[in-house]
C-alpha cells in the first residue's frame, strides 16, 4: 500500500505553496524540513512568499516544533517575507501552528491568517509574487 507524505510542497512563481495533511511526526518534520529548503532553493536570492495550507493538518506531538522553528527561521534568514495561512477550522490546529512557528519575525514580514486559497492567491498577487492566477 502507497503510503501518502504528511504534506505537498509546490513552487509557483515566487511562492512555495505547503499542503500538511494528517499528523506531523518527528520522523516527518525532520524530512520537512530537508524537502522544504529544498524545494525553497529555486527562490532564494529574492524576496518570496509561502502559503502554509492547514486545513487538513491534525493534531502532532510538541517534539515536531523546535524543527518546524527551525524552518521558520531559515526561511526568515533566506529572504520569506510573505506568508498566507490558511486556517484550519479547529481553531486548537491553529493554536498549535502559531506554537510551532513561534520565533523572532522580521519587522518587513507580512503574515496573513485566510480561509481559503483564493483570499491567499489575491494578497499574493497584490503583492508581487503570483502574477496571474496559474
């Protein structure tokens, strides 16, 4: 049986889109983590953004955050100054994403909480990193 990955990541223009779907182990964040700076390669050098989609995110122990911090402040340091959010429906999923990101912010960074992509493709675009809806 094809076991599916605990997220999607996609890149489209200046934007790395994050799909998490199910539990988040450390096993999982630590590949994340590799696949995230991976994948974010092709947008360094520049400013970029990311959408963090939460909605089929569950519920994951505290010994994931301090690699999902990691992330975070990686990507602060390697130019992320947009991120679009968009929000899972059980507001505890939401509580625990803040937690697990929960590091210095850089003061140029905009950090948008949305319900939906279509919100997240608007500020994007709004901002310069998607150019038309792809």
């Amino acid at each position: 049986m094809k076991q599916t990955k605990a997220y999607q990541l996609q890149v489209q223009q200046r934007t790395l889109w994050v799909r998490a779907n199910g539990v988040s182990t450390l096993l999982v964040a630590a590949d994340y983590q590799k696949d995230f700076k991976a994948a974010a390669k092709v947008l360094l050098g520049d400013d970029w953004a990311v959408v963090v989609d939460m909605r089929l995110w569950q519920v994951s122990p505290q010994q994931v955050f301090d690699l999902f911090k990691a992330v975070v402040s990686w990507s602060y340091a390697n130019g992320l100054k947009q991120v679009e959010v968009i929000k899972p429906a059980d507001p505890l999923l939401l509580w625990q994403y803040l937690k697990a990101t929960d590091v210095q912010q850089p003061a140029d960074v905009v950090r948008n909480f949305v319900d939906d992509e279509e919100t997240a493709r608007l500020h994007l675009q709004a901002a310069g990193y998607l150019t038309e809806k792809t």
